[in-house]
C-alpha cells in the first residue's frame, strides 16, 4: 500500500484525532484554579473579556497550550522520520543509542560540575552528543 492510499484510508482517524486535540484544547483551557466558561473564552478571543479572564487565558494558559501542541508536533515528527529512516515501524530513540549517549552526557556533567549541575545545565549536556549525531553516516 503506497501512501496515498494509506492516506485515504485514515482519513476518518485523523478526523476523530484532530477533534478530540480540540476539545482537549478548549477543556484546558476552562479548566484550572479560576474555571472559565466557553462563554467567556469566547469574550476574551472576541477583546470583551475582564482583565483577569485575560491575564488568565491569554498571558498563562494559551501559551502553555500552544507550546504543548508544538512539543507534541515535534515528538510525533521526530518519531516518524526515525521510524522512517530505519524502515522500522516500532523504532525508538534507543535504537541509535541516543537515550544511552545523552545519559552519558548528563552523568559526565555532574561528575564534572557536582552540586553546581542544575537541571538546566544538565538538560543542555546532553545537547552537543545529540548533534554529533548529525554527522554520523546512515547505512540503509
């Protein structure tokens, strides 16, 4: 089966998908220690809400949102050009050991820096490993 047929036939999935990601979206978006109604979401998109309810939704929740979706984006995509450039439908990041090398990285990083290794550093370790890996030769 080529892609476009795949394609065609998952329509009605991605559909289902893609209206569930919304209704997540909207839920999220009421939900939280001051509840917001549809209403008054649709009042502060529309510029007629309280400062309060805009502070809330557009400066604190909108954005954690959108950087959510954005993650989930670039996780989903990372995951289908891994699987897709091994020609291996049930790849993970361990089957080119980048979860063993940035382990490596982290644990090099607080034998070297100790104490003084806070998680921001030790996230950022392990990044120089991952582009290392950019130049290594893929054999098909």
């Amino acid at each position: 089966m080529d892609w476009k047929q795949a394609l065609l036939q998952s329509r009605g999935w991605m559909a289902a998908f893609i209206f569930l990601i919304l209704v997540t979206f909207v839920l999220s978006l009421s939900t939280g220690v001051m509840p917001v109604g549809m209403n008054e979401i649709l009042a502060v998109l529309s510029g007629s809400g309280t400062p309060k309810q805009e502070l809330v939704l557009l400066q604190l929740r909108l954005p954690r949102m959108i950087i959510a979706l954005l993650i989930g984006a670039g996780l989903a995509l990372s995951g289908s050009i891994l699987q897709g450039l091994s020609r291996n439908s049930l790849a993970d990041p361990g089957i080119l050991g980048i979860n063993a090398g940035a382990g490596l990285a982290v644990v090099l990083s607080i034998y070297l820096f100790g104490h003084r290794a806070e998680a921001f550093w030790l996230s950022r370790s392990s990044f120089p490993y991952l582009l290392s890996l950019e130049h290594l030769p893929f054999q098909h």
